[in-house]
C-alpha cells in the first residue's frame, strides 16, 4: 500500500490509542484535512493490510482497533470486545476464541461483543 500522508495519519491515530475507535470519530476527527470518502478508503486498505480490524457495536455503528498479529493474508481477530454501555468506550479484549468451521460456509468476518459497565463506571466497585 502506498503510505499517503493521509493514510499515515489515520494509522498514527489508530496506533495511539487502545482502545478502539468509531468510524464516526475518525471523519469528524479529519474533516479539516480529507473527506469522508478518503477516511473510508483509507480504513479499508489498512484493514486489508491486516493492521486494522473493524467491527459492529450493539447499535450496528462500525468500530476500528490495531491488529496484534495481522497480516495481510493471515488476518485473524478471533477475540471479543467490550462497549460500557455508561461511557461507550470499546476495547479489545485479551481473550482468544475459536471459531468452530461451519460445514460448506466461509466465514468471512467475526463480530463478538460483550456489553456491560466498564471498571471506571461500575458504581458498585466504588466505595
């Protein structure tokens, strides 16, 4: 993939977080330096990549994370994520899964998601 400035600053804001990052974030956050359409493209070659994967929180919005061990043709995020349904922040999580193969399918992508209240905002852990 050609590194663009463009496609090098979305990766830098990618690789600065950890947690993940909705895709509605990401335009607004670029909005002053390239449109919609050039966010989109760029998250789709760096998922293609294997340095992003992306997935749906429980109102269907689309949400982007690092890879751990991606690679272009070996791109496997079989891990769940978490959305505290207080604050919304998504993170993943450090679990691997295995996904069972599905007799004459091709599963082409995963989207596991545990929602709850993360450790900042369950009330019952404070004293």
């Amino acid at each position: 993939m050609r590194r663009t400035k463009s496609v090098m600053k979305v990766q830098k804001y990618l690789d600065g977080r950890d947690n993940a990052v909705s895709v509605v974030e990401l335009v607004e956050h670029f909005s002053d330096e390239m449109n919609k359409v050039t966010v989109y493209r760029i998250l789709a070659r760096l998922e293609e990549e294997g340095l992003i994967h992306s997935f749906l929180d429980e109102g269907g919005l689309t949400w982007y994370a690092k890879c751990q061990n991606c690679v272009r043709d070996d791109h496997d995020d079989n891990h769940p994520h978490f959305q505290c349904n207080k604050c919304s922040t998504i993170i993943c999580l450090p679990i691997s899964i295995t996904i069972p193969k599905i007799e004459n399918h091709r599963v082409d992508k995963k989207n596991i998601l545990l929602v709850g209240e993360c450790e900042e905002c369950r009330e019952d852990l404070v004293n």
